[in-house]
C-alpha cells in the first residue's frame, strides 16, 4: 500500500469532501436489560394507544417479559376506559392565502362535519387572551391559539404552556366556537405537530381540536394581521367509551414482606404517531431493569413493585394510576417513584419526605453525587401513574429529575421513535435507579412518613 503523509491525506480528504455522500445516521445500538426491553416494546408492539388492542398485546408482551426477567407475582390488572381513535385528518389555510397545514387531532377532539369545517380562523396571542374573549364572540369561527413554550432543562415550561392544549379547546368551546386550533405544545421547527389529550370541563359540548406544528403556528402568527384568515380543516377522530385498559404489575419480594412496599412506576401505553420510545416504553424499562439490578449482591429487604401502567396519556379519573390505588390503596407502601420524562441523563433528584426522613436523603443524595446528579430542593410529585397512591397514602416521593432539553421536540410526535434513545444515557438512568432502589429498599423502619402535604406544596 502506498502510505502517503498526514498532509496528502488531508488534502485528499478535502478534495473528495464535496462529493462525498453523507453516511446515514446509524442510532447506537444498545445492551442491557433496559435497551432489550424498549428495543421490543418499541419493535414489536409499537404504537399503543389506551384502550386499543396494541396497548392489549402490550399487557400481554409485558406480562410475559417481566415473568422471564425474574419478576414474581407478575399480573394484569384489567379496568375500563374512555378511549379515543384517531381518524383521518388535515387542514389547509384558503385565506388571505392557501398554505397546507400540518395538523393532528388532539385526544377527546370530535369529529368535524364530513367534508370539513370551513371557517373564520381566529388567531388569540395566548390562553389568556382567548379567556378574555367575549361569550358568544366565536360563534361559527375556529380559534388559534397561540404560546411562547421554549425547551428548559427540567421542562417547566410544560406546566403552563401545556393548559394550551389541555384546557384552551375547553375555553373555546365555551366562548362558542365551532373548532379550535392549537400551536403544538413543543420546542422542536419540524413539521410535526404534537398531539396530546385535552379535558372538556363539565357541561362542555366538545369541539373539534387539533395542533399544528410549531412553522405552521409560526405562519398562522405571521399572516394574522394581512387579512382575515379562513381554515378548511377535517379531523375525523373520535372517542369510544368502555375500552379494555390494564395495568401490568409485578414484583421483586423482599426479605420482609410485611414492610410496607417501595412502588416504582411508568406508562405502557404511548401516543399513537410515534412508537413510544421516550413516553414511556423508556421509563418502563428504566423501573424494571433497575429493580433488577437493586438486588445484585443481595435480595433487598422491602419488596419493590413495578407497575406499568395502563392509559396514562388520555387517563384523567379512568386511568391506570387511578385504578391501582383502587385495587391497592388498602395495602402499606413506603415510597413511590416513576420514569416518564425520556431516557437523557439523570442530573437532579428530588426528595420529599418528612424532616425524619433526612438521613435517608442525605445517603440518597450521597450515592448520586459521584454520578454528576445534584440534589434539587423540590417538591418531588411522582407522576400520573404513581399520584393517586401517593396521595391518598401521603407517601414519600422521590424523583430522579433527567435532561429534558430536547424532551419536547420529541414527545407526542412521530418522531418518538428508538434511535431517539441513547444507550449510554439510558443505562445511566438505571445505574442512578438501581443505586436509589437499593439503598431505600434496604432501609428499614419508618421511611413512608411523608412531609405534610403543606410542607409539600
Ligand atoms: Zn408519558
């Protein structure tokens, strides 16, 4: 072989750089117990919407993977739900000028008149300004509304700016309007609009409501203003009561099983443009692997309980959370925790428990600094499928905070997909996981008293 020098082969590099045709993305490939678990889920479940018979097999393949991993006591906890089906959808601006618009329907939205809704598009800067709007001021029109949500490290920004989707559909429905359109809740300038669920308030008669991506949110904002804008827009989805739902619980057993449980949770139905992978085929995998790996040199002295929880994302009072506490509310747990922000690094913790319990946190806190996770000073809140549990038992909580800058480019969109996940980051949230499990499953004595719920808020 002819050896040319560093220089020449520089040279070389640069001269056929413009030609050369970029190599495609190829995502990481993971190992381990947490990338084999979202590796499958994603694979060969993909989408699982709640209450669909995806989320059934989901169940099913769940059940079945946690039994093979070692999990005992491992059952389907079945329940009932209010479900929702997408349809078909789009939408296009016709004036003051035709521009498509990439749109999706919102869970709970109702179906438009066949052959669409035609009409006036009514753009509001912010949730506050359509509040503001008279009663009966959008007779017949659709309204857009707007918001300034930008990507945060803890993702903040999807408290507030997410009532746009959650309850903006509900004030427009209430000011009369014939439909209503959403700036996605998300910080990403793809064409993809998020979708979500959204809560008609009671004695609301529920609209057609959908999301446009963040440009065509930022088109809607541009043209406003340059004439009266009409939207032509079908959303054809629509929800179906009483549909088979589940949670999937299992566990690890303890040396004491008396000793009131530590509950690890997550969400195995997913939004159905993506596959699932960060929200929350990620977290599931996270709670499992790491439960595992809490009893490496060692069964643990208190059971920890996995639950994978069934209708998270459209469940309100119906959903998985609400009907573990129902089945288990009556039995003692001590701390609840969930996964369900993605699968980024783990870079703060939130613990709240009672002043008692401070000792813990400070060996909790002492086995995560060497892992470049800080402690925050909270309140730590659980999340959706461990919040009823932990509410009605005023458990301690814990939160194992991850990065999510980029959490909600991706959340509820078809990009939710595997090669978001970095192998290295996920197994760093099972590490952070396992070393929290283990030390809080050993621990004994009275470490479910919680703070007060005044100290907590
Ligand atoms: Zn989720």
């Amino acid at each position: 072989m002819l050896r040319k020098s560093p220089q020449a082969a520089l040279l070389a590099a640069i001269a056929f750089a413009p030609f050369a045709v970029p190599a495609a993305a190829t995502p990481a490939q993971g190992t381990g117990v947490a990338w084999n678990i979202v590796e499958e889920l994603t694979t060969e479940i993909g989408p699982r919407p709640a209450g669909s018979p995806a989320e059934g097999r989901a169940r099913d393949w769940g059940a079945e993977k946690l039994k093979a991993l070692g999990f005992q006591n491992v059952r389907i906890e079945d329940f009932k739900t209010l479900a929702w089906q997408r349809g078909e959808e789009h939408a296009r601006l016709t004036a003051p000028y035709e521009q498509p618009l990439a749109i999706t329907a919102l869970g709970y939205s109702v179906p438009t008149p066949k052959g669409g809704l035609k009409a006036e598009l009514v753009y509001f800067p912010t949730l506050a300004a359509l509040e503001a709007a008279p009663d009966g001021s959008l007779k017949g029109k659709v309204a857009f509304i707007d918001h300034a949500m930008r990507r945060a490290q803890d993702g903040s920004g999807y408290g507030p700016y997410g009532d746009v989707r959650r309850k903006g559909p509900s004030v427009a429905a209430k000011k009369g309007a014939a439909g209503v359109v959403i700036r996605s809740v998300g910080t990403d300038g793809h064409r993809n609009p998020h979708t979500g669920v959204t809560v008609w308030d009671k004695g609301v008669t529920p609209i057609p409501a959908g999301a446009v991506s963040n440009p065509d949110a930022d088109l809607i904002a541009r043209i406003t203003g340059r004439g009266s804008m009409r939207i032509d827009m079908t959303l054809m989805g629509k929800p179906f009561p009483d549909a088979p739902s589940g949670n999937v619980v299992a566990e690890l057993p303890g040396r004491d099983p008396a000793l009131p449980i530590i509950l690890a949770g997550c969400h195995l139905d997913s939004w159905d443009l993506g596959t699932g992978a960060i929200d929350d085929g990620a977290g599931c995998a996270i709670v499992a692997a790491a439960a595992l790996a809490a009893q490496q040199g060692g069964q643990t002295l208190r059971t920890i309980r996995v639950l994978w929880a069934g209708n998270e994302e459209m469940g309100l009072a119906d959903g998985g959370g609400a009907h573990y506490l129902k089945l288990h509310g009556s039995e003692p747990h001590a701390i609840a925790m969930e996964s369900d922000f993605g699968a980024d690094r783990v870079w703060q913790i939130k613990f709240s428990g009672a002043p008692e319990n401070k000792e813990l946190a400070d060996k909790v806190n002492a086995a995560l600094w060497p892992m470049g996770i800080v402690p925050h000073p909270g309140p730590a809140d659980g999340g959706a499928d461990v919040g009823p549990i932990i509410a009605a038992q005023h458990l301690t909580v814990i939160d194992l905070g991850q990065d999510g800058t980029r959490y909600f480019d991706l959340h509820h969109t078809p990009d939710d997909t595997l090669d978001k996940i970095d192998p290295a980051a996920l197994q760093q949230n099972v590490d952070a996981w396992a070393a929290v499990l283990k030390i809080i499953a050993n621990e004994p004595g009275d470490i479910g008293k919680a703070a007060q719920d005044s100290d907590r808020h």
